[in-house]
C-alpha cells in the first residue's frame, strides 16, 4: 500500500500524464491508473473528480461533454497548455527526488 | 433490472442531497458508476454484487463531496458550512448574529442592562475582596490551625473573660500539658509610642510588643536580616520592622547597632533582626519586638516579679499544640491544670477550677469572633461579614429584575424571530437555551466591565478603608471561581424567566402579530419593581436610622463636656518635667486667659478604665466588689476640667489633708456597692484606703453601647499619661499654638503630640461610623440600579403608550394629566414597596438599636423623608420620558409607526 498523501500528491502529475496522451473520461481515467499502477495505487474512483475538478479550475486541463443518443453522457478532459508546462515541471522534480532517493539508497555507509 | 436501477436512483439522490456536487457532476458521476456496474457484471457477478463492489470501489460520496467543496470554495480551509462541526452546536454563529443584531438595534436598552448588572457584580467583586480580607486574618502563619490564645474568664463576681493572662501561665501550661509544643507571650508596650534614636535620627515608634524567643517559632514572620532563633533572647534585643528600619538607618545594614529609647529612662537597645514587609491581616500588628527578657530585666525587683502576678492579666499567650492534636483534649486537662496551677491563690474550700474556667481560642478565630475583656485592638464582627454578603445579594437581584423586566417587556420585539425559528422546527428547549446563553453571554461581559471598574475603583477603596486590597487573579483559583460563579449565577437568574417565557410563544400567534396573554408577566415585572423598590427604600430608611444614632451619640449628653479639651500625653523629656512639679507647669499653662483648667490624670473617658477589687471598711477580702476603676487615678482637676457634675459632697481639694487618699465615686457605683449616704464611708483598695468625699453624677465614660457601670476614682494628684486642657470655647487653635511653644521652651527634644477629647470619643463608635457610610454607599448603588431599571421600562411602556397619548391629546388632555396617567401606576408600585418594607426595616433596625444602651427613637420623620425622596427620584427618572412624550405634538405621535 502506498500512503495517502503519497497517492493525493502523485494523482497530479499521474492524470496529467494519461490525459497528455489524449483526450479521456473520467472511468477510462480511473482504469488506466489501474491498469498502468498494477494495483499499487489504490483510489476509490469518487476520489478522482475533486482532482479533476481542481486541475480543471487550476486551467491545467479543460472538458467538453458528449451526449449523443443510445450512448452513455461523457465528459472528456484534455490537457491545456499550461497543463503541459505544469506536467513538465512536475516530471522534473519527481524525477529529481527519484534520483536523491537512489543515490542515497545505493550508497554503502561508511564508517569514520 | 428494475431493482438495479432504483438502488442507482437511491445512490443519486445521496449525491443530490450533497450540496457540493451542480448537476452536472452528478450526470458524470452517474455515468462513471453505471460503467462501473457494467464492468462487474461483465466480471461476472449478479446485479446486486455488482451493484455493492461499484458503491464500494466508488468511494464514501460524503468525503468526494468535501474535497469537491474544498476546491470550489474561496475559503481556504474549514468545513462546508452546512456540515455540523464537531463542538460548535449548529446554529451558533446565526445566535451571535441575532444577539449582535439585538444589541446594536437596541443601545438604549442594551446600556441599561449592561450598566445595571455591571454596577450590581462590581458591586459583588468589592464585596467579596472585603469578606476574603475578613476571614483571612492570620491565616498566613503557616502553623495556624495549630496556633491558640489561652483566655481566662472569671466565673465569680463580674464573670470576666479576659483576653489577658498572667506571665507564668505559658511557661506552667507548657510544663503541664505535653501536648503542647512550644508557647511564646506577647505583651505591648506602654505608652502610645516611644521615641527611638540613632545619632542625630529620632524616630517615633508605636506598637511595641515584647516578647518572649520562642515568637519566630510559633508565628510566621520571617526575617529579612538576623537570626531567628537568637534575634529575642538576650535582654535589650530588639527586631524592627522593615518600614522603622529602613526610617531610622536608610540603607545601613542595621544589625548589631544600637538604638536608645529617649525617652523612657534612655535604655539602649541592640538591633538583632529586621522582618520581613508584613501582612497587615493580623489581630495582633506591631512594629518592632523587644525580647521578653528586657521585661523582666526592667519591672523585676524585690517586691516584684512578673512569675509571681498569677492573676494579673497583663500577657497575650499563645500555645502552639502538637501536630494532629485536638484543642478540646488540651481544654479538657485545663481544669485540673487550674486547680494545681493556682493552687496558692485557694483558700482551700473552693477549688480554683470552679472560680475561673480558661479556654483555646483558635487564632483564626480572633479577629472575627472574639471580644473579650482587654483585646489588643478591637476585633472585627462575624455580623458585618454576614450584613455584607447579604446586601451583595441584594444589589445583584436588583440588577437581575431589571434585566428580566426589560428583557421580557420587550419580548414581544422579537416574537417575529420566535416564531420563524419555531416554523423553521426550532424546538422550545433550544430557544430556551438561545436566550438563556444570550443573557448568560451579556452578564459575562458585564462581568469583564465589572472587573475594570473594580480595579479602578480599587485604590479609592483601599483609602476608605485603610486596607490593602488587591486583585491577585493569577495566584487564586477560587477568587476566579467565585467571581465568573457570580457572573453566570446573575446571567442564570436574569435569563431563566425569559427565556422560559419567550419560548413558549405559540408561532402562529406570535406571525400573526397576537401578542401572547402577558398578564402573568406584567404581575411578575409589577413585582420585581415593587421588590427593588422596597430593597432601596429599606436601605435609605437604615441608613437614615444609623446616622441618626451616631449623631445622637455624639451629640447626647454625655455628663461630662467633650468638646474644648485637648489632650497631650506626657512622655519623654515633658514626663521627667511634669513629674518635677506637676502643679507649677499647670499653673504656668493655666496663666494664658484662654485656658480654663489643666489636669494632670490616668486616663480619659473613652478609653477602658481597668478593673479591680473594693471593698468597704468592715468587709473582708471575700467580700470585695469589683467595679471598673480609674487606672492612674485623677487630679484635683480633673472633676472641672472634664466638666463633669458632682451630684453630692465635693471634688477633692489641696484644703483637705485626708484627701490623699479619698475617693470619688460615681452613682453607680454607689447603688453597686449599697450605699446609703456614701460620702464619708471609708473604700479600700490594695493599701489605698480613704474616705468617699463626693459623688459623680452617671457621665459616660464608655461608649454607649453599655449602660453607665460603677466606677470609683482615687486621688493621684501626681502621675498620669495625659495633660488635659479646657479651654474657652473657640480659642483651641489659640491654645494650641501656646502649648506648642511652651511644652517646646521646657522639653526641647520632645514631639508634640495632641489629640481632642472629642475625636478620641468618637473613635468608640468607628465601626457604627464604617458601617454607616457602607450602608450609604450601598443605598446609593441600589437607588441608582432601581432606577435605571425603572427608566428603561417607563421609556418601553411610554413608547408603547405613544399612540394613545397622541388621541388623549386630540381630545383635548393637558400636559399635566398626560404625566400623571404616566406615573400613576409606577407610583402604585412604590407606594407597595414602602408599605412592604417599612415593617421589616422598623424590626431590623430596632434590632439593632438594641445594642446600645441609649439610643435614639425611630422618628416618623425617617420614613416620611425616605418615601418622599424615592418618590421625587422614580418620579424624575419616570418624568424625563413622560414629559418628553406629554408636550410632543399629537401629530408627531400618531404618525408614528
């Protein structure tokens, strides 16, 4: 299990990724999270519109409906521009803290 | 699958009752979910699984909706304020909004009841600072509960009890019981005070107290230089206090230096410890010590020892009990004591236990509790701390019915918020409680406002009083307790009525502006205001009384004449000159026409003579009556200048050689001794024996509280404290100015020092004088509450009243008639509380008339006087509002809506 506040400040950079390669909808979302994490990232589904909702408001992502008959009423997200240089930003300094955490965790203690 | 879509419905509607969530979030949550269900089933499981495994992988929809909330919101942190926060009761921020809105519409009546119950608690703080001042004395000696003053009463004769007892008993008691640890005796010094110096520094010092080593361990005084144990033993110690110290060395280090008494036969003394600042909560305050031993170094001679005066009640003695040790099984072993103690004394019939009985009288319990025979300073009264909570009550419950009149006069202000809140499913309970807090929440301000007035009113009392009061918040717990006990106690006695009251409107009536039958309540504020009324006239008609005693006391016929004498007590290098030729220096006084007579004599009336033993020729010891003696004896003088009247015989005269050692006598003291023709009868005294050559009519020569006692006056012509002289009436000032200068030309290093006969005397009536400007002040705060209660509620009903007056005008009704239809029913109210409270007032004081043996009547005049000025007070407070209302213009009135 991956701790909470871990998940809440991963979701971020993780939506932003799956919408930069595309348009999606929320329940696609949730299942590529699913998929891609291998279940290591557990979220109840609920848990992703207030982060929707908050990049959207943030104008890191924007929405559009589509209604059409026959079919189930979808709300795609897609990745703005600022969302791109927000995900950039976000990449850089996971992979930063990554790459602190290896060294250090790659390192032999030495005793003086 | 028509179950499956209801239980979808039902999901939807937890989402729908969420207000975070527009509808647009739920369409997509919804269409999120049904994918959900849709996946499940594709994973095989039935409908209801599929439906359950959705709600759950969903998620709580309570915190999705929180967190949505979070995002949209501008406030950065905190609840959605439809939910119910944790310790906060929902509602509370809309009562402090109504009660805000109340305050702010409503200054007027809001002030009233603010300064009311703030006058009423500041009141109550001041008070309360009084009584935990009274019942602290002595508390601050760490061994106190441990700590007793052996007392002795006489139980033949006079049945004295005396405060006093003779110097061996604290040594024999200490012997004799092994409960009791340590004893330590007190005895002041003569004389109201001495004079110390120090190179070229005189210091007059008063309250001297010998006392013996043992004194630091029984008492708690500690010392600020030298040493306790030593500080006391030898002979011509002495251990000052910080304020003499610091008066006769400044900033010297005074220890080991010596001071000399100048003028007390030059005695040197050596200083061996300074106390600490003390605490002026004591029965027993003094200003420096001087080791017992200097005592009995100074008074023991061949005919004399302190160890040998059984009977001489001269020494306050203290016992320190062992710890866990109960007075009363001390007490016990007390007769037993007496009867080996005194055993000497007995004539071996009568044993000593039965003729006097000694007690343990907690040292806790002396300054509220004891008034016994020779006292070191007149204690206070458990009474006054009973007469002050009392009145406290009073003037709060006075606040108290003024916020319930006006708060439930002006209920029928807020019936539209009551009946809202009801419609809106308000129960009765919670509007109780919404009123409640509200007046619970006002008193608590009243009760911050109190305190800032108390701390500003604090010095002004402080001087009243001679007391150090102060606010010692922090360090005391329960003085914090009992003040904010205070402020809810008058927020729950002035919000209980109305709130129970204005919770039971009916929301139907009260929308449709039918205001709720009210006659229980007029009944409850018609006698709230007759309650406040009679408590002020109460105390203005016992203040009326009390004042009138004290100037009868001081004015009455004393049988002597009090006024224009002056008294000068003779110490010092005066006293070595007076005792030279005391008739010469009164002839050289006596030469300036403005002086009529100079005495030279023991003590003055006022102050308590002594007791002792007299007999009549012919009597044996056995037989002696004790009556109260003049201490020192008097003058050839004294009769004149005292102007007292001799009823029968004559003064003592230098004509008469028998004279020496004659008596003077007063008429009571005739009918105690049984006396038919007393002048001539010959009066012993210890070796003084003589014969009665005039009689003195009853002059008061103590207070008058006690009736006239028997008091027989020896001839000393040569001794004595005091100089007393007459002078013609309006020339003291004159008289004054030559005794300056004369005492000053014949004892140069001397201080002159005078006080007036009269001050003296009125100084026995001080407490009555206290209580008295008490009783003042308190009438005062009581008349002013009532009457700023009686102002806001003339003011309501006047206003309420603004319509029909406006019609009475029309139809042609006078200004003058307008007023009193005005007035009339607040007049009925005060005419009730006069009437309610005159009898209670007329026994109470009666009561305390009582206590004295000469007392002025009751007159008539004192309630006339205290029903016609309450009356002109409510009649301005209510007249203000009246008038205004009475020569308004009709049109004004009637367009008012």
């Amino acid at each position: 299990m991956i701790s909470k506040s871990l998940v809440a400040a991963s979701s971020k950079p993780l939506i932003l990724t799956i919408l930069s390669w595309g348009e999606n909808y929320g329940y696609e979302i949730i299942q590529k999270v699913g998929e891609l994490s291998g279940g290591v990232l557990d979220w109840s589904d609920g848990m992703l519109y207030p982060v929707l909702y908050k990049l959207e408001k943030d104008g890191l992502v924007q929405s559009r409906w589509e209604i059409e008959e026959g079919s189930r009423p979808r709300k795609y997200y897609s990745i703005t521009k600022k969302g791109k240089e927000e995900l950039a930003q976000e990449k850089a300094q996971w992979i930063n803290v990554n790459e602190v955490l290896q060294t250090v965790w790659n390192m032999k203690p030495t005793v003086s | 699958m028509a179950s499956i879509e209801k239980n979808i419905e039902k999901w939807k509607k937890t989402l729908k009752r969420n207000p975070s969530f527009e509808e647009s979030d739920i369409m997509e949550m919804e269409s999120h979910f049904r994918s959900l269900i849709e996946k499940y089933m594709e994973e095989g499981f039935n409908e209801k699984d599929a439906f359950d495994k959705a709600v759950q992988q969903f998620g709580e929809i309570e915190k999705v909706g929180e967190d949505v909330y979070k995002v949209r919101t501008p406030k950065l942190v905190g609840k959605p304020s439809w939910q119910e926060s944790k310790w906060i009761p929902s509602l509370i921020r809309n009562y402090f909004k109504t009660l805000g809105r109340n305050i702010s519409r409503n200054k007027f009546y809001t002030t009233l009841n603010l300064s009311g119950l703030t006058i009423g608690i500041a009141t109550c703080l001041l008070i309360i600072l009084f009584i935990k001042d009274e019942v602290s004395y002595d508390r601050f000696h760490e061994k106190a509960d441990r700590i007793h003053r052996v007392t002795l009463k006489y139980e033949v004769g006079s049945q004295t009890h005396w405060a006093a007892i003779g110097p061996p008993v604290a040594k024999g008691l200490k012997d004799a019981i092994p409960e009791i640890e340590e004893t330590v005796r007190m005895y002041p010094i003569g004389g109201n005070f001495h004079i110390f110096g120090y190179e070229n520094n005189r210091y007059k010092a008063t309250k001297g107290v010998y006392t013996d080593s043992s004194f630091f361990d029984v008492f708690s005084y500690p010392l600020k230089h030298g040493v306790p144990e030593t500080a006391l033993i030898e002979p011509g110690s002495v251990v000052l206090s910080e304020e003499m110290a610091q008066a006769i060395f400044g900033s010297e280090n005074p220890i080991g230096k010596d001071i000399h008494m100048t003028d007390w036969g030059n005695i040197y003394f050596t200083v061996t410890g300074v106390l600490e600042k003390m605490p002026t909560n004591t029965h027993f305050p003094f200003n420096y010590l001087v080791s017992m031993s200097t005592f009995y170094e100074v008074t023991s001679g061949p005919n004399w020892n302190p160890d040998n005066s059984l009977t001489w009640a001269g020494m306050y003695e203290y016992v320190l009990l062992d710890e866990g040790v109960n007075p009363g099984q001390v007490e016990a072993k007390l007769p037993d004591f007496i009867d080996q103690f005194f055993a000497r004394l007995a004539d071996g019939e009568t044993k000593p236990s039965s003729m006097a009985t000694m007690y343990l009288q907690p040292l806790t319990d002396i300054h509220l509790y004891s008034d016994l025979e020779k006292e070191y300073k007149t204690n206070s009264d458990m009474r006054y701390v009973y007469i002050f909570s009392i009145i406290a009550v009073f003037v709060l419950l006075i606040a108290c019915a003024n916020f319930i009149n006006l708060t439930t006069a002006r209920a029928s202000n807020r019936m539209r918020e009551i009946g809202i809140r009801k419609t809106l499913g308000a129960g009765r309970k919670q509007l109780a409680f919404q009123f409640l807090g509200e007046s619970i929440l006002l008193s608590l301000i009243s009760f911050v406002l109190a305190y800032a007035l108390t701390v500003f009113l604090l010095p002004y009392l402080n001087e009243i009083t001679g007391k150090q009061f102060t606010f010692e918040f922090t360090s005391d717990p329960v003085l914090i307790l009992s003040f904010l006990g205070i402020a809810l106690f008058s927020g729950i006695i002035s919000g209980i009525y109305p709130s129970i009251y204005m919770s039971g409107f009916s929301p139907v009536k009260v929308l449709k502006g039918i205001t709720p039958n009210s006659s229980n309540n007029a009944f409850l504020r018609k006698g709230l205001v007759v309650f406040q009324f009679a408590i002020s006239i109460f105390l203005i008609i016992g203040t009326l009384i009390v004042y009138n005693q004290l100037n009868f006391l001081r004015t009455e016929q004393m049988g002597f004449d009090k006024e224009g004498v002056i008294n000068i007590p003779i110490f010092g290098d005066f006293e070595e000159i007076v005792y030279e030729n005391p008739e010469s220096i009164k002839q050289e006084l006596q030469r300036n026409p403005n002086i009529l007579n100079v005495s030279i004599s023991g003590d003055y009336p006022g102050k308590r003579f002594s007791v002792e033993s007299v007999r009549l020729d012919g009597q044996t010891e056995d037989e002696e009556t004790s009556v109260r003696i003049a201490d020192e004896g008097i003058d050839y003088d004294y009769i004149p200048t005292m102007g007292i009247s001799l009823s029968e015989g004559r003064n003592f005269s230098k004509m008469a050689p028998t004279d020496t050692n004659a008596w003077i006598i007063n008429e009571a003291a005739v009918k105690k001794l049984g006396l038919e023709n007393p002048v001539g009868k010959i009066l012993h005294w210890g070796s003084y024996s003589g014969p009665i050559v005039g009689i003195s009519e009853d002059f008061n020569y103590m207070s008058l509280h006690t009736e006239v006692e028997a008091l027989v006056m020896p001839l000393t012509p040569d001794w004595g404290d005091y100089l007393f002289v007459r002078t013609t009436a309006g020339k003291t000032s004159e008289v004054l100015e030559f005794l300056e200068t004369r005492i000053g030309e014949l004892a140069p290093s001397n201080i002159f020092e005078y006080s007036f006969l009269s001050d003296e005397f009125d100084q026995l009536y001080r407490s009555e004088d206290q209580m008295s400007s008490v009783f003042w002040y308190f009438s005062l705060v009581a008349i002013l509450i009532a009457c700023l209660g009686l102002f806001g509620l003339s003011t309501f009903i006047i206003d309420q009243r603004t319509k029909e007056i406006g019609v009475r005008k029309i139809l042609g009704a006078s200004t003058k008639s307008i007023l009193v239809l005005v007035s009339k029913s607040f007049i009925k109210l005060i005419a009730v509380a006069f009437i309610l409270s005159v009898p209670i007032v007329y026994l109470i004081m009666n009561e305390w008339l009582s206590s004295f043996a000469y007392k002025a009547e009751i007159g008539i005049w004192m309630f006339i006087l205290a029903g016609i000025s309450i009356l002109l007070i409510s009649l301005a407070t209510i007249g203000f509002q009246a008038m205004k209302s009475a020569i308004s213009k009709p049109v004004e009135a009637l367009k008012s809506e």
